[in-house]
C-alpha cells in the first residue's frame, strides 16, 4: 500500500523520487494523516497507479511537507509539480467563483454531490480552472454540515445573530452573516480558538465534525446544527504534465476522480453522523435546526450571499443558476 510521503522539499531538491519525470506525479496537499480526506487521497492514489498500469506513479506529499498551503496553485499551474489538493477557499482571488458552495444552504441536500461529476455546474468550474492553466481531477466533498457556535445561548432565529461577532470565511459569505445582524471578523483558522477564548469574536462557523477536532467546545458551549455551507477540496493537474500521458492515463484519472468523489461523501457522511454526540458528550448543548428554522436564515442569507458573489466573481450568477437546476434536479 503506498504510504503519503512526509518529505521536505530539500529533499525533494536531492533527487530521490522513485520513477522518472515522465510518469511521476508529485501531488501535494495541506491535510494531515490523520485527515479523513487525506486517507481518500492515499486511496486515490493507489487507484490512479492501478487503473494507468504503472504508467502513473502518484508520489503524495501530505501536510503541506512540499508546497504551502497558499502556493499550490501557482506551483501546478507553472509546473513545478504535478498536482496539488485545495480546499476551496484557498482559490481566493485566484478564482473566487469556486466558493460558490457556500452559497447559504445551496449544497444541503447530498445528492448534489454525488451528481456533481458529470453536472453542468462542475463543467462550468473545470473550464474556469483550465482558463487559468490548471486540469481538474478530482471533487473531494468534504462536509455540507456545519455549527454555529455560541456561549451562553444557541444561535437558532435571524434575531439571535443581531449584534454578535463572529469568525468570517470569504467576503460573500461574510455578506449574508451580515443579512442577518452579525458582526463578521475576519481570522485565520488557527487564531479562531484563542479568539473564542479570549472574547475577541463571540462565536464561530465551522465544520461539525471540526468543532470537535479542534476542541470549540472547550471555550463554546452552544452549538447549532445547519447544513448552511458546503466545504471541499479538489485536485489538479498541470495542463502539459495531463497532455503528455497516453490515452489510458488521462482515463485512470478521471475514473480514479470519480470513485474517489464517492469514497469522499462516504467519510463525510460518517463524520457528520458521529459529531453531534461527541460534542454532546463533552457536555455542550446541540441543536440541530429545523426545516423551518433552516427557511428563516435562508431568506435571508441567500439573496446577499449571491449580490455579493456577483459582484466579486464574473459569471457567478450564470453558475448559481446551474446549481439551483442541479439541486432542483431538473
């Protein structure tokens, strides 16, 4: 079974990878081991080498051990490597229409997800990507189940948000936080504890499953169950690096991306099942919102949401409306 490699790029600079430049794919990504989706990843990995015969060897440099976070993109896309991961905020300026799945509550229902491969939605982003020099290979779901954390209170009604600072993502989500009376901040991840400890923000969104993971419920009692945003993580190969395999391997990656894409929301839907007990069992207490409930940020959040992304990303309005297609199923 092939390992993820932890190696630095000093290393790297020494020479010592296993198969020539022709058939080697240096893939790197942020995630680490312990992640579920790095384990997908690891998977893929394997498959991609199995389906091409050989022709591919994927080498996975996992917790950012080769390329940062931030300048993965730009490393595929020059091709210094081959292919990288992105969790789907690190686009940022890059192509931010690719946070289009945060659009409030546009990805809660999973069936999208598993029909998002072969969608008009997901071909509309592999264009934009292949527009800035990049070849996707690869939809990784990682969670459609987020909390709103709190103190003291849960956040359930628009009015419980009124006045309340709290950790932003992107600025057109950040736009429908504030639809609804919050006070959004702007902080990194690894700053969003102390910020929750400390006072600096009142409450936090976050992955479900995350909430645990990163201990919120030592420092935030509260917590509001809402399948508002849809966070993933997608691979990418150099366009050159793509053109240069043989028919059969261009194949293995794209049948290696969609079985991957499934293996994704199977690990994402036992996260999200196993989360709200675990944070339960930590003493805090989980609401998870109703339909009705859900309706009423809605209303609201959507409509600022897609103004927002509108005005940031060209075509974005074109691209919600094939998702709103997607997720009506027609």
């Amino acid at each position: 079974m092939k390992q993820t490699l932890i190696l630095s790029a000093a290393v790297l600079a020494l020479g010592l990878t296993s198969a020539s430049a022709q058939t080697a794919m240096r893939c790197s990504h942020q995630l680490p081991p312990t992640h579920a989706i790095a384990g997908v990843i690891d998977r893929w990995a394997e498959r991609v080498e199995e389906l091409s015969d050989g022709e591919i060897d994927v080498q996975v440099f996992g917790a950012a051990s080769l390329v940062g976070p931030n300048e993965n993109i730009v490393a595929v896309a020059r091709g210094e490597i081959e292919c990288a991961f992105s969790v789907n905020f690190q686009w940022g300026r890059t192509l931010p229409i690719m946070n289009v799945t945060i659009a409030p509550y546009a990805f809660s229902d999973m069936t999208i997800w598993r029909n998002w491969h072969d969608s008009e939605a997901a071909a509309f982003l592999n264009e934009r990507m292949a527009q800035r020099g990049l070849v996707n290979v690869a939809w990784l779901f990682q969670t459609n189940s987020s909390v709103f954390t709190s103190r003291g209170r849960l956040m359930v009604t628009p009015e419980d948000f009124e006045g309340m600072k709290i950790r932003g993502l992107t600025p057109a989500f950040d736009a429908a936080l504030a639809a609804l009376g919050a006070v959004p901040s702007a902080m990194p991840g690894s700053e969003v504890y102390q910020g929750l400890a400390t006072g600096v923000i009142d409450g936090a969104i976050t992955d479900v499953a995350a909430a645990v993971a990163r201990r919120f419920y030592e420092v935030q009692d509260h917590f509001s169950i809402v399948p508002v945003i849809s966070v993933y993580i997608n691979g990418y190969v150099n366009p050159r690096f793509h053109a240069g395999l043989s028919d059969a391997g261009r194949a293995a990656l794209d049948q290696a991306g969609r079985e991957a894409a499934g293996w994704a929301i199977e690990a994402a839907e036992a996260g999200i099942a196993a989360a709200p007990d675990q944070l339960r069992a930590r003493g805090a207490t989980v609401h998870e919102m109703t339909a009705e409930e859900n309706a009423a940020l809605e209303a609201l959040m959507r409509p600022a949401f897609d103004a927002a992304l509108s005005a940031e990303a060209d075509e974005a309005a074109q691209l919600l409306e094939l998702i709103e297609q997607l997720r009506s199923g027609s």
